[in-house]
C-alpha cells in the first residue's frame, strides 16, 4: 500500500512538472528553501507550450488534471502562505472546485440503490445544475405521499469518488512524512497536521447525512436571526450518498449588474454577509467555511444572503472563539498588547518569545489598516506580513483554525467585490463588541461557569473509582503484599486523589465566590 502511494506521488509530480505548475515564483517561505533545487529539476520536463500561459493558470490547470482531491488540497494551501508564500496563495484561492458533470443516466439508479421506494418521490430530474469534484446537483419534484408537491435540489456524489479519495489522501501522508524526515525545517509548518485538516474535511464531505446534519444545526442556530437563509432538508430523502433539500430562488452574489437591476442595496448585502459569518463563527462556534460566490446568493424580495453546500464546516471551541473575537476587537480598537497577549494566551506564540516586540509587530501590521477602505487594503499583502511574523516569533500553525482564516478571507473578499467602499472593522465591530460585552457580563459569567461545573461534575464522579483503587493499594500494602512497583501505584493514586480534591475544592470555591481566575 505504501509502494503505491509513492508511486502516485511521482505520477502528480511529473503532472505539475510538465504542466509547468513548478515555474513559481521565489516567495517560498525559508522552512521551504531545500526544495528549490528539486523545483530546479523538475522544470527541465515541463512542456515548452506551458511557458505561454500565467504561473496561475498553470498550477490550477495541472492541480484539475490531477483530480478532485488535488483540488481540495489546493484550496487548502490557499490558507496557508506559511507553507507555500503569499505568491502562490493568491493564485490557489483563484482555483474554484467546478469539474465536468458525470453521466445523468447514471442518477435515477442511484437513488433508487440509495433511498428505495422513496426515490419514486422524486420526479422530473433536471440535467445537472452544478458540479464539483465530490457531488453534482439536480433540479426535481418532490411529489410525497401525504404532502404537497416541491421543486427540491437532489446532490449526489460521484460513483466511486469515495476510493479515489482515500487513495490519495494516503500519498498526501507520505509526502507529508517525507517532509517532515527530509526537511527538518518544514515540522515547523506541520505538514502531517495540514493533511489531517483535509483528510478530515474530505470524510465529512463524502458523507452526505453529515451535511444534512449541519443544515439542521445551523437552522437552530440562526433561527431568530435575520438577513441569512439556508435551505430546509427533506430527512426522508437522504442517504450517504444522496441529499435532498428545498430549492432557493436567488440572484448569484457575484453576478452585480443582475443585483443592481433588482434594486438589491449592495452594500447593505455586503455588510449582512460579513456580520452573518462572525455571528456564527463567534457567537455559534459553528459557520459554513466555504463562502466562495458560488455558494452565495440574494433574495430577490428581501435582500437576504442565501448559502448552499454545507459540505464543508467549521467548529471552534469557546476558547478559541473568545481568541477570534479578540484578536478582531484588538484591531478594531488598535489595542495591539491584547491581540500579542492573545497569541501567547492560546499557545500560538512560544512563551519564550517577548510580548513587547510582538506587539510591535502586529502594531505594524494593524496600523496601517485602519482610516482605509476595502478597496485599499491587500489582504495577500497583510497576510504576508502576518506569516512573516510566524517565521520571526517561531509562531506554531494552529490547524483548527485553518478553515477559519480560508472562510474569513473568501467571506471579506466576496464582501468587498460588493461594496468596495467597506470598511471591514466597522462593520465587523458591532458583532464582535457585542458579544465581548455579553460575554463580560452576567450572561457570559453563568455560561463560564456552566462549563466549569460540568468539568466539577465529571471529576466527582471519576472520584469514587479513584478512591477505591487507593483503597485496595492500601489494603494490599497492610497485608504486606505490596511490592516496590505496588507502593509507587499506590502513592501515584494518593497524590491523583489529592490533586483532584485540591481541584474540586478550587472549583467548588469557584463557584461560590465568582470570583475571577
């Protein structure tokens, strides 16, 4: 299994070789410069004819070539100029998952294989509508039993995806381990982490009950909001492979003169869509993390932002939420100390690094941002400086946090496409200040501690099993059948069961007192 693995790495080399996707330029980040000489090589087999087109279309053209999965994990180093430069980033956010349809005759069995008698409900298939490297889309009827007829959307993956997935995903982990073994310098950027990230996302895509599951989620989530609709799922008809959902009527986000023309308020739009996405990132800790305009569309009546294809998700804990929320307040304010204190706080800068000249250097990041608009601020150029940063403070990748900065980049740039006059951290801060706010207050503290007397609650109930063990150590050590290895376990569950009545008695103080940590 692992020969074929390298095998199907030198197949995608020599492919991005001669498709001239190795011409880039020389903006790799240093963890990467050992690979320069390979690069070297590898272009003496690129085809002549290449040479004529841009460095960006080349790299899409060869990573389509490739297949699907090489698409996906394009669109993930588009996150990541850490790992590939800025340079290269730029031209992988360009790349966008459209692929050519598979056969329709094939569809009508594989719903029927999928859902059975219900897929008879399903009538008047249109062609398809849409199609990525993992489903296509279709336009039908939905004539049920007791209820009245629908027009719905039906996805359905693509026969035999699932394989082709998994078998290159495990070439991605042998290139990652190469890396890793070969380059030294490159553990920094955590390759094996960045693949999980994908293997991660592409398991959850290729299982379309998941997806059906996240509609649901995030409708209960945003069911007293406005300004955003998602679809509704038709639970009766899906399947692993199969998803069926209403159909939305809507104008696509990105086509602007059609916007205008039915007298949609752009920027209005622009400011929803941007506000939507940090309520649900901050507030929920849930949010769709693939936002490209192709997923995005207006409500003709209401001016609402509608989004599609929940495939791909993204969830951060509280922790990591409160990180975002004031990472974002800290720019806003230009309070550069609680941004630099946040990184350290969270463990994305080493402790042995200094606070001060951090905040230095995110002041010269955050400065000139502020009093400019949308349409003046490169954001290839401020994530530059920021992964700049990472190499000068040994900064540490964050991969849970890798599919929020892709949605926060494709959510600010459709934003700014609409309204180039946006002033990102003016819109941004009525969402992030009202939620520091409430988390500050009464509200916030009752959740905290909510949080802290589950963890009070599990360790009392573990308390019990610990203190029998030590009970049944100490009966042995009495009776005089303890050995040495004996009495080291039963002084390690006496020193357990101290320290986790020393946290208890912490955590019940806690919570008498509300006192802050």
């Amino acid at each position: 299994m692992l020969i074929s693995a390298y095998i199907r790495l030198i197949r995608a080399g020599y492919v991005l070789a001669r498709e001239g996707a190795l011409s880039i330029p020389g903006d790799l980040p240093p963890a990467l410069a050992p690979l320069r000489f390979g690069i070297w090589f590898g272009r003496l087999i690129e085809r002549p004819s290449v040479r004529r087109t841009g460095h960006v279309e080349r790299l899409n053209k060869a990573l389509n070539r490739l297949g699907p999965t090489y698409v996906k994990f394009g669109q993930t180093l588009a996150t990541r100029p850490d790992v590939v430069g800025v340079r290269i980033a730029d031209d992988l956010s360009a790349l966008q998952d459209k692929m050519e349809p598979f056969d329709p005759a094939l569809v009508p069995a594989i719903l029927a294989a999928a859902l059975g008698d219900k897929a008879a409900e399903l009538t008047e298939l249109s062609p398809p509508v849409a199609a990525a490297s993992i489903a296509q889309v279709h336009k039908a009827r939905l004539r049920p039993a007791n209820g009245l007829p629908k027009t719905v959307a039906v996805k359905v993956l693509r026969p035999g995806v699932e394989a082709r997935f998994m078998a290159d995903i495990e070439s991605f982990y042998a290139a990652a381990c190469m890396a890793e073994g070969m380059v030294p310098s490159t553990r920094r950027l955590r390759p094996t982490e960045v693949v999980e990230t994908l293997d991660r996302s592409a398991r959850l895509e290729l299982d379309l009950r998941l997806e059906a599951a996240a509609i649901s989620e995030m409708a209960e989530n945003i069911k007293d909001d406005t300004g955003f609709v998602i679809p509704t799922v038709s639970w009766d008809h899906v399947a692993q492979n199969v998803l069926t959902t209403s159909w939305v009527d809507g104008i696509p986000i990105r086509k602007h003169a059609a916007l205008d023309a039915a007298g949609i308020d752009r920027k209005a739009l622009a400011a929803k869509l941007l506000q939507s996405f940090l309520r649900h990132a901050i507030r929920d800790g849930f949010f769709h993390a693939d936002m490209h305009p192709g997923n995005l569309f207006a409500d003709p009546k209401t001016g609402d932002v509608i989004a599609v294809d929940f495939g791909i998700m993204g969830r951060i804990n509280r922790k990591e939420r409160r990180f975002l929320a004031d990472i974002l307040y800290g720019f806003i304010t230009r309070n550069y100390r609680l941004v630099a204190e946040r990184h350290f706080d969270i463990g994305y800068v080493p402790k042995d690094q200094s606070v001060d000249d951090f905040t230095l250097a995110i002041r010269s990041i955050g400065e000139p941002l502020h009093g400019r608009t949308a349409s003046d601020i490169s954001m290839a150029r401020v994530l530059g400086q920021l992964f700049a940063i990472t190499d000068l403070f040994s900064m540490q990748a964050r991969p849970e946090l890798v599919l929020l900065q892709k949605s926060m980049v494709l959510v600010e740039g459709v934003a700014r496409a609409l309204d180039a006059d946006l002033d990102i951290w003016t819109v941004a801060e009525p969402v992030v200040g009202d939620w520091l706010r409430r988390e500050a207050g009464p509200l916030g503290r009752i959740e905290e501690l909510k949080d802290q007397f589950k963890v009070f609650t599990e360790a009392a109930q573990r308390l019990p099993v610990i203190a029998a063990q030590a009970e049944l150590a100490l009966a042995d050590y009495h009776a005089g059948k303890a050995r040495p290895r004996d009495r080291l376990l039963r002084g390690a569950m006496l020193g357990v069961l101290g320290l986790a009545g020393l946290v208890l008695l912490a955590l019940l103080w806690r919570l008498l007192t509300l006192a802050p940590w």
